[in-house]
C-alpha cells in the first residue's frame, strides 16, 4: 500500500497537468504509455518472438497521427492499415521464416492494442470539451478499479473468471460498476456540455469497458504465466498494468461521448 502511494499521487498530479496542458505535451504522454506498454507485452510474449520494431513504429504512428492530421479518425485510420503493413514487412525481410504467423500476428496484436486507444486518447482530449472528457475516462476507470477492488475484499463471494481472474467477483464488480458511475455522473456537474443522463450512460459505458479490459489483460498474463507486466510503478505493478482498463475504456468512451454530445 505505502508504494502504491508513493506512486499515485506524484502519478495523479502529473496527470492533471498533462491533461490541461493539451497538444504536444499529452500526445507525447500518449506516446510513452504506449511505448512503455509495448515493451512489458512484448517482454510477456517474448517466447513468440514478436518483431519489436514494427509494433513500436506503428504504435508511435497511432498516436501522431491522430495529433497532427486535419481529419484525426481518417488519420487514425491510415496508421492502423500503416501498421499492418509494416507488420508485414518485419515478417518478409526476417531472416528466419519459421513461426513468422504468429511473430506478425502478435507484432500488430501489440501495435493495435496500445497505439489505437493511447491515438484515440489524443482524439478525446482535441474534442471541443477534451479536457473534461479525458478526465471522465480517467475517473470513471480509476474509480471503477478502486471500488471494485474494495468491494471486492469486503463482500467478495462469487468468482467472475477463477480461471482468468481469481481475485475478481461479482459483489466486487457490481460496487465498481455503481460507485465509478457515480464518479462520472457527480463530475458532470460541473460540466455544462453534458447533461445528467448522458453523464450516467457514460459512465456506465466506462466502467463496463474497463472491466473487459482489465480482464482481457488478465487472460494475457496468466497465459504468458506472469502476475504482473512489470515492476515500473512498484506497487501497481507495471504500465500495462496500471493502464490495462484505460486501453479499453477510452474507446468506448470516446465514441459514446461523440455520439451523445458531438
């Protein structure tokens, strides 16, 4: 617990001012994540030989893109058919051929799997409202994370997915899922570009999302046999780790915000 603190708040403050600051700064924050991410996923599937240095290219491709470009999705768009194509690449000029389905398969798994939601975090944050909006994701995920840990350990009976998740149980996802839309709904207060149901269906779209997403990388670590992705955040574990349910929630968000809103 007491590195965990020593993490989250330098962490949480960091956060705020990268998401006021906008532009360069948060796509460069984006960037690191996915890089970082990258990194410990590949570590985790090193056995599969993943070919690095496309899935890193195409991660960093998502994310300036979606910064830089005139029409960010049309440009998003274009980096994930780049990264496939550079994940082709990296499996036609490798020397041995042996395995190269899956290597390119879990190369663009990577690129993909970081580079889009970390592009699509930057596509939030250039909305009209993109501030606010990031800040939903990152309450409403990290809300959801904490409630349903704690509500988990105190009423915790029922397992979700004992073979993927131990620790996880219905008593403490429904208080996640309860507790983080809460969060969101009590932040849209503030927020005179949306209204109170529209805060509520956004919230329960976050916290819904990031439950898959959490588990998804659940499913990943316990098939490359691992607890944690990393040791980088200490108590959190690593990037991957402290980031697996904002991969997922941000996307769902992103969407559902433009099409209530947008």
């Amino acid at each position: 617990m007491k590195s965990r603190i020593l993490i989250a708040v330098p962490g949480i403050a960091i956060a705020i001012g990268v998401v006021l600051l906008g532009g360069p700064v948060f796509a460069a924050a984006a960037a690191l994540i996915a890089v970082v991410g990258l990194f410990e996923l590949y570590n985790l599937t090193a056995a599969l030989r993943p070919l690095r240095w496309a899935g890193y290219l195409g991660a960093i491709l998502c994310v300036v893109f979606a910064l830089v470009a005139d029409r960010p999705e049309h440009a998003l768009l274009l980096a994930i058919a780049v990264s496939v194509g550079l994940c082709a690449v990296a499996g036609l000029v490798v020397p041995n051929r042996e395995d190269v389905t899956v290597r390119v398969s879990t190369t663009l798994l990577g690129a993909l799997y970081l580079g889009l939601p970390m592009g699509i975090l930057v596509l939030t944050r250039e909305l009209p409202d993109g501030a606010a909006a990031v800040a939903n994701v990152l309450v409403g995920t990290w809300v959801f994370d904490t409630a349903s840990y704690v509500g988990g350990r105190t009423w915790g009976r029922r397992k979700i997915a004992p073979r993927t998740s131990p620790g996880k149980t219905w008593e403490g996802f429904a208080t996640g899922v309860v507790v983080g839309t809460f969060a969101v709904w009590f932040a849209g207060l503030y927020m005179d570009w949306l209204s109170g149901w529209e805060s509520l269906v956004i919230g329960v779209v976050i916290c819904l999302s990031a439950f898959v997403g959490d588990l998804f990388e659940s499913l990943l670590k316990r098939d490359a046999q691992a607890k944690d992705s990393g040791r980088l955040l200490l108590g959190h574990g690593g990037v991957l780790d402290r980031f697996d349910s904002t991969l997922f929630s941000v996307v769902a968000a992103y969407f559902t915000t433009v099409a209530l809103v947008y």
